[in-house]
C-alpha cells in the first residue's frame, strides 16, 4: 500500500492549512478547545462557517450544483484532518452530513429550494428527531404519530436525545403513519419549523454538566405535508439512506489523533515520570497508529469507488474506544485536579485563567461526556453484532 500523498494532494493540503489559519482565529481555537460536549455550540461555530461559505467550502461533500467541491475521498480526509489538527469547531453536521443529502437524493425541487440554501449558508440549524424512549437502536419501533389532516399531518408523541434540539430552527423526525404491516412500513420522514406551535423542548443536562441533548414533545402539532421527505409509508428507506452518512463519518483518525496530541503535551507537562502513564500512552499510540492504517486502506477502497462495507463498523468500535480511553488517561494524568469541577458552560465565558489551568478543568467532563462516544451512532454492541454477521457469518 502507498501511503504518501501525491503532489496535487500536498498542494491541496497546503491550500487547507493556509485556509485555517486565517479561518480559525486564536478566540475561536480557545473556545473550541474548551468546548467540553460532543458538537461546538452554534455561536462558536458560525464564525468558521462564514469563512467555509467564502471559500466555497460550506458543503464540501455535494454536488458542485448545490454549492458542494466534489472533492476525492482522500481530498476530504485532508480537510477533515487538518480541520482537527487547526482546532477548527465541528460545523454544520446534522444540516451538511444528514438531511442535506437525503434531500439531495429523495427532496422535490420545491424542497431542495426551500431547504438547501439555508444549510450552505449556515442559517438554518437542524435537529435529528429519530430516537424515542424504548426506541433507540430498535428504531422501527418508534410511536411519535403522525395522522393525516387534508393536506396537513397532525402528530402526538415524544422525541429524546435531540442533540441541539434547543439551539435548531428545524427538526428532521421519523413518524408512524401507518401501524399495518410490518413495523417498517408504517413510518414517514417529515421536516418540521421548531417554532410550530404545540412543540415543547425539555432538556437533558449530561453527566459532564453540558446542554447538549432533549427531549422533544409533540401535541397536536400541525406539520404540512409538503415537509413530507419521500412517500407516506416509505420513510425507513430515507431513514437508513441518512444514516449511512451519519455513520459514514468512520474515518475519524485525524480527530482521535488530534486529542492524542494534545494528551501527550498534557504528560510532559505533568507527569513525565510516571511510567503506568507513560506504559499506557505506548499502548494507544500504537492503537491509534493501528486505526490509522486501516482508515487509510479504507480510503483507498472509498478512492476506486467502492463501498468501505462492515469495516465502517469496526471503526467506529475502535475510534468509540480510542477516545474514551484517551480521556481516561487525560483525568489520569492530572491526578486530584480532575476533582475540580466547574458546573457553569460555557466555559469558554465562565473561564478566565491561564491556559493550562482552563485545559485542566475540561478534562473531567470531557471523560464524562465521551463515554457517549460508544453510543451514539450505533453502539457498541450493534456494530459488534455487524461484524459478526457480515465478516464471520454468524
Ligand atoms: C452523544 C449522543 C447524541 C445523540 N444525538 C441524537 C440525536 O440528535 N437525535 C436522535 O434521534 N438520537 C440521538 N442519540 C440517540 C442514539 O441514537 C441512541 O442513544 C442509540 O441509538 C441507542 O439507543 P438507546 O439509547 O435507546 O439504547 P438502547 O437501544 O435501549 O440500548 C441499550 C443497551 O442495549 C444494547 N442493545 C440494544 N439492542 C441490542 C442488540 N440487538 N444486540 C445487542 N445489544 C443490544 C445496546 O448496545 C445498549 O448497550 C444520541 C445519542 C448520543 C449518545
């Protein structure tokens, strides 16, 4: 395997590097670093979309038509890389990477109108409304109901784990219209304005003390069928259509090796002779460097065009893990000051101290937080249970 880039993919790396360094100003990079939860708060991130829309870099993964770059695999790896390397804030996901290209693919014209300029620009923030309680990896058996009204929807139900839900002007959300069948035929895709009347937001203050998640409640919320993605009935095909780019962001070794970096500073700095850290820092590097490699013979296949298939989900068991034992290593190192905590977020404002005592004080729930990382977008055990069907025929 030939790991080195080409000429066109340094000078493309370049172009990146210099692009953040005007784009990710040493505020941003602060805020970014003391962001303690899984995504960067809207504020912090708006900023570094602004510059993206300049550069044309807003959507990355469309259609140039849209307002994407069509970039090669190896092309996006390098952004994402680099984006992780810079500090840059985590942007635009659930609009850019979810609905967008389920609109792209299933969307009227009259929805892609509508909805897609507002994702390019930064404008519009989405929510994902698809887990339910007693419904999260068992999707299908979602209840949120949706009952039809001329030419509206009228839906009753409640929605859980809404990342953002709080901070979105748009939800995408699963919804039972139809309970013959088989669990999967009855369940439509809909797009909804958070401000409808009849929604109700509740949030859910994680164990690392971050707002990051809600519930969401329906009642008697008038939603127009024109926000209906896809047929009535025929959700689930655009439901798992989406979750392929929710999961496909597999390749995640340039963010995982970013936090390793800076765990390894963390070290030096405070317990260079300790050797159980220094042993266990060995041991996830060479993990880390392991993961990497099979990142990259997975770019490779996604370069010729194929589909990265049930490796996608050892990846993702390995990234989940790396990470959380990175931030367990990190609360290791810094010993009884991982006792310190301080409830207040943001703490890029709650904050003002020297940076190596700010980075201190985000370790803890950071550890805390990640422990998610398993759950979220697939768990742990439902990735295993990928590959012991697909890779050993189980
Ligand atoms: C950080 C984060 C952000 C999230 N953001 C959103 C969001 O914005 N919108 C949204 O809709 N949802 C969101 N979720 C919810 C997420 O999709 C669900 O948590 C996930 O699908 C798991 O569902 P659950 O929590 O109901 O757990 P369950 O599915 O109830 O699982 C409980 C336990 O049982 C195990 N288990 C379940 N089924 C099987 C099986 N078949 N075989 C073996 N073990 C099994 C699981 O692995 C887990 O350990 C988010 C979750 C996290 C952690």
């Amino acid at each position: 395997m030939d790991l080195s880039l080409t000429q066109d993919d340094i000078k493309f790396r370049d172009e990146v590097r210099a692009f953040l360094k005007d784009a990710v100003p040493p505020d941003m990079k602060r805020s970014q670093a003391l962001t303690t939860g899984f995504s960067s708060e809207p504020e912090v991130a708006a900023g570094f979309h602004k510059s993206l829309v300049k550069k044309g870099w807003s959507v990355p993964s469309w259609p140039r038509q849209y307002g994407g770059t069509e970039w090669t695999p190896v092309q996006s790896y390098i952004f994402d890389t680099e984006c992780a390397r810079a500090g840059a804030p985590i942007y635009n996901g659930a609009g850019q990477r979810m609905v967008g290209p389920v609109l792209l693919k299933y969307g009227t014209d009259a929805q892609k109108q509508k909805y897609l300029p507002g994702i390019v620009s930064g404008d519009d923030h989405w929510a994902q409304g698809y887990s339910e309680p007693g419904s999260g990896s068992d999707l299908a058996s979602l209840k949120t109901r949706a009952i039809s009204d001329g030419d509206d929807y009228i839906v009753n139900g409640q929605k859980i784990w809404t990342t953002f839900g709080h901070k979105s002007n748009r939800l995408f959300a699963l919804v039972r219209t139809s309970t013959e069948g088989k669990r999967q035929e009855g369940i439509s895709f809909i797009l909804l304005e958070m401000n409808t009347p009849g929604i109700t937001v509740r949030p859910i203050v994680g164990n690392g003390g971050d707002h990051e998640f809600n519930e969401v409640f329906f009642d008697n919320v008038r939603v127009p069928k024109s926000g209906r993605i896809g047929e009535e009935n025929k959700g689930w095909e655009v439901a798992k259509y989406l979750l392929e780019f929710e999961r496909g962001g597999a390749l995640q070794a340039g963010r995982v090796r970013a936090q390793f970096t800076k765990l390894v500073k963390l070290v030096q700095a405070r317990c260079p002779d300790d050797q159980a850290v220094i042993s266990k820092l060995a041991e996830l590097g060479t993990d880390l460097d392991a993961m990497e490699m099979i990142d990259i013979s997975t770019l490779s296949a996604l370069q010729s065009g194929a589909n990265p298939g049930p490796v996608s989900s050892l990846l993702k068991l390995r990234w989940s893990q790396l990470r959380q034992d990175i931030s367990e290593l990190a609360v290791d190192a810094i010993g009884a000051d991982a006792l310190k905590f301080i409830p207040e977020r943001p703490l890029f404002e709650s904050l003002q101290l020297p940076p190596d005592e700010e980075e201190m004080l985000t370790q803890t729930p950071r550890y805390l937080n990640f422990r998610a990382y398993t759950i979220l977008g697939g768990t742990s055990e439902i990735q295993t249970g990928i590959l012991a069907k697909a890779m050993l025929g189980l």
